[in-house]
C-alpha cells in the first residue's frame, strides 16, 4: 500500500482544493491530510485568519471521497513524526511550495512531488472577488437608501465579517 500525505488549510474549500486531492490520492491508495489548525494558522506571519473553524475544516475534508484520514497540523516541525506515524511513502505539495526548505529536507525521509496549481482559482481570489462584492453592494444599497447622499454617508446594516460573525457550535460527528 502506497499511503500519500499533504498539507494544507483548505479555507474556503473551491475546485482547485478538490483536483489537488484527487491527484495526490490517484498517486497512492492511502491520503492522510495535514490540516492547519485555527492557532497554527494564526501564528503564521501575513495569514488572514481561516473563515471556517478547523472543526468545520475538517468535516468539510473529511466528507471528500479521496480523503482517507485528517489530522491536525499544529508546527511545522511534526512532518517528520507525521511521516513515520503514518508511515507515508510520498508527501504531495502545490507547486507554490517547490523548492522550499519548509518540505525538501523531507527527501530524506520519503519521495515529495509538487503538482501544479490549479489555474484560475485560490482562496485568496475568492476571498478579494467577495470583498469587491461586498463593497459593491453597500454602494448600491447606500444609493438605494439615499440617491442624493454623498457616497459612503447612507447608514446600512452591518455586514457579517469573521470577527463579527456569531460564533457557532462545533458540527456534530457522526
């Protein structure tokens, strides 16, 4: 049995998260996939904090056919551990992480192969295409409220953001 590994926060789960498991899974019969935690990613300098909890996370992961086992991914030092726990033969990266130090030193442990992106989406896309969204609808709503108002003065009804978001229960496991 060839057992797979990748890692990831899969945030905002879209297409390009869904080819990348089916291609790191069609290289073996077994994935295991290294979800960030909620303080992980966090910690991580320049990282907007994760949209969904990583309870939900990985629920989400978990429901995807190609996934065989989650587990949490709280340093960047347990990809060892995770290798030999495992015991995974190959570690599947998005090829933005080629040739990083973060992964390559893990050649000495078992094979790691980068597969390119998918083209023409990512997190960080739909979370900017949301934003303009967003903007967009308070112009239009502050129009519709207003159409003799200076821009931006119209009082509207706060969007939902991550931090003003009501904090919801954990899903249930079944």
């Amino acid at each position: 049995m060839k057992r797979v590994l990748t890692y990831g926060t899969f945030d905002l789960l879209h297409w390009g998260h869904i080819r990348l498991l089916r291609r790191a899974k069609a290289m073996g019969n077994y994935l295991v996939v290294g979800l960030s935690t909620d303080a992980f990613n966090e910690a991580k300098p320049g990282k907007q904090p994760s949209y969904h909890p990583f309870e939900v996370r990985q629920l989400m992961l978990e429901s995807i056919r190609y996934v065989d086992l989650v587990v949490p991914e709280s340093t960047w030092d347990q990809k060892i551990d995770d290798i030999r726990r495992h015991e995974i033969d190959l570690v599947v990266m998005g090829s933005d992480w080629e040739g990083s130090p973060r992964f390559e030193y893990l050649r000495d442990y078992c094979d790691v192969v980068y597969l390119p992106r998918t083209e023409g989406t990512s997190t960080s896309q739909i979370r900017r295409d949301l934003l303009f969204e967003a903007i967009e609808y308070k112009k239009e709503a502050e129009r519709s409220v207003n159409p003799d108002a200076a821009p931006g003065t119209a009082r509207l009804p706060v969007l939902p953001t991550p931090a003003r978001r009501p904090k919801l229960p954990p899903p249930p496991r079944s």
